[in-house]
C-alpha cells in the first residue's frame, strides 16, 4: 500500500517532500485529504496563498523538501510574497498549481485563471511545466526538485486534474 | 529602563536568546536586527516574516529556536500569517516566538501614523487560540519568560528620540538569505544540497 493510500501521495513522499503547505480548492482537495492523512508528510493548511508560499519557503532554506499546493488563481494572491521572497532575496519554492481553466472549461469562474496564470508564472520567475497525468507527476516532481535545488529559480508544476487521481 | 527603543528592545533580545535564528521585518527592525543578529534574515517582504519564520522552525528541532521579529505595519498587511500560527505551534510551540515591535507609526515611510492607531493586540491574537502579551520594559529574564508563556509577544517601542537617521543597508537581500542559510546549516548540521550536478 502506498503512503497515505493515494498514488499522489506516494509521489511526494518518494520525491523526499517532508511539508506540504496548501490552501485547497475543488481539484485538490482529495489529494490533500490523503496528504493530511499521511504520517511521512507534515501539512499545514493556510488561509491563504501568501502564507503558503512563506511557510514553504522558510521550510526549504533548512535544504528539507516542501511543496505548496494551490489553485492557479491563487498565485493571483501569493504574488507579494512569491515576488520578494525570490526576486529580491533568492528564496524559491516548489510549486503545484492546479490547472483552472484549462481548455474545456466548464465552469465561468475558472476562465479568468487561465487567462492570469501563464503571464504571473513568467513575470514572477517561476519556471513551469504542464502535468497531465499521474504517471508525468511522478516523473516530472523530482526534476522540479533537480531544478530548485540550483538555487536559482522558484519551479511550478502545473497539474491538470487527472494527475491527481488515482 | 522607562521605555524601549527598538535598539534597546533588540539589544534585550540577544542578551535573553543570543543563539536564536531570527526572521526579522524591515526598516529600522531590520537596522537593529543586523547589530544584533549579523546572520539573520532580514526580509524586506511586509506580511511574510511570520510565515516564513514558523516554516523555519518547522525545518529545525530543539533546542534550535527561531523569532520572528515581525513588525506591527508588516502583521497588519498579512494578518492570515496568524490562522497558520496554531497549527505550526502544535509541532514547534517549543521552537517559535513571533514577537511584534509595535511603533504604531509607520516609520521608514515617513513616520506615518498607523490606521488604526489603536489596536488590541492581545485581543487580536487571541481570537486566534494564540497566547500573547504586552513587553513594555523588563530584565533579559524577564523576557525570557514572556517568549517561553507567549506565542506572540508585542514589544511596544518608542523611537520619537532616536536621532540617528536610519542608514541603508549594506547586505543585499540575496546576501542576508544565503547568510541565513549558512547559519541553518550550522545550527542543523545538515547542509545545503549542491546546486549543481557537473563537477
């Protein structure tokens, strides 16, 4: 059995995340109640993305894995604390965005967040990659980890909702 | 002691935990914080001190011990940073202190009053299951007390007759961060991955 039961929890815990910080939304939610119930993951549940960001960033600068997880429209409110954090001191964090959105869409609220979240991805820095399954989570995770270990850049893996099932 | 400055109060602070990591706000805060403090991490980022301090102490274990030395201007902007304290402080009460130097003016923007001029701090701070006093004046002791009783501890201070103007750093951002780094690394014993794979 895998950690926590879920494929996705697995994932971050073979990827050596030990603390996941997350305001949650419709397409995550799932998957952090596995992570929450998940004794190899420390989560923490913020009101809001800023304090998300923080948490994990502050987790990180003691070289520990941590993961925030949020809706793209939550970059919207984790903007301030994404810009200073890692354009004026350097200190980046890993990232998994769900996609809100996407193409086929069907909810009017979600269109807004595709239309923000590729230009705030690009002005604040983050490099990005797009996860449409649950088998590309599991590989593409520990290259987000390869990429922010340089030190260099915040890493967003943008997930589309059946990368997280399962 | 009549009242505290934010030199005094600081100068307090190392005198009561000199080993401690410390996350510290901006502006005159910060100024003092590197006197005090040379390896902490002075972010000029208003509304992320608190957070960023409580995920520093979720990354350590004791007898490490990490203060966020937040400021009431930058709290104010980030009052959500709180909703997370109860849940970091049920793993890390024994790591963690947020204290809040509290000037009620807005300093470093041209000594502004705040808005609100008055708030109840400990009323605020409570209403979030948090434990918090008022630090006026007292001992090193008597300090290290209130930040074993207290999860968030305001430290009013009162700069009206500081006459130094506050000079600008000389430790960029990026430079305090890897400082800080540095300093976790020692106090964890666990460095920092290498930031790069080719020799």
């Amino acid at each position: 059995m895998t950690p926590g039961g879920s494929r996705f929890v697995s994932t971050l815990v073979h990827s050596g995340v030990e603390l996941v910080t997350a305001v949650p939304d419709s397409l995550t939610a799932s998957a952090l109640h596995d992570v929450g119930s998940c004794e190899a993951l420390t989560y923490i549940q913020a009101a809001d993305e800023s304090s998300a960001v923080c948490l994990a960033a502050g987790f990180a600068l003691a070289g520990r894995r941590s993961i925030v997880i949020m809706e793209n429209s939550g970059l919207r409110r984790g903007c301030e604390a994404l810009a200073r954090l890692g354009l004026t001191h350097g200190i980046h964090v890993v990232a998994l965005i769900s996609y809100r959105g996407a193409f086929g869409e069907a909810n009017w609220w979600g269109i807004g967040h595709h239309a923000t979240m590729a230009p705030l991805l690009d002005a604040l820095g983050l490099r990005s990659a797009e996860v449409r399954t649950a088998d590309e989570l599991a590989r593409r995770l520990p290259e987000a980890y390869s990429m922010f270990q340089t030190r260099e850049t915040s890493v967003a893996l943008v997930v589309h909702r059946e990368a997280l099932d399962g | 002691m009549d009242r505290l400055t934010t030199r005094s109060f600081l100068e307090l602070l190392r005198e009561a935990v000199p080993d401690a990591l410390v996350v510290a706000s901006l502006g005159r805060t910060a100024v003092e914080c590197a006197k005090a403090f040379p390896d902490s991490l002075r972010l000029d980022a208003m509304g992320c001190v608190t957070p960023v301090a409580a995920g520093v102490a979720l990354a350590v274990d004791e007898p490490s011990f990490v203060v966020a030395l937040d400021t009431d201007g930058s709290l104010l902007m980030e009052l959500s940073a709180l909703a997370v304290l109860p849940a970091v402080l049920e793993l890390a009460s024994e790591r963690l202190c947020v204290v809040v130097v509290d000037n009620a003016i807005l300093e470093a923007s041209g000594a502004m009053p705040r808005a609100p001029a008055k708030i109840d701090w400990v009323q605020l701070v409570a209403s979030f299951a948090l434990r918090a006093a008022i630090f006026e004046c007292g001992s090193a002791e008597a300090l290290v007390r209130a930040l074993r009783d207290n999860d968030v501890l305001i430290a009013t201070v009162d700069n009206r007759g500081e006459s130094e103007p506050l000079q600008p750093s000389d430790v960029t951002g990026r430079e305090a961060a890897v400082r800080f780094r540095s300093a976790l690394a020692r106090e964890t014993g666990r460095p920092q991955p290498c930031p790069a794979i080719k020799p």
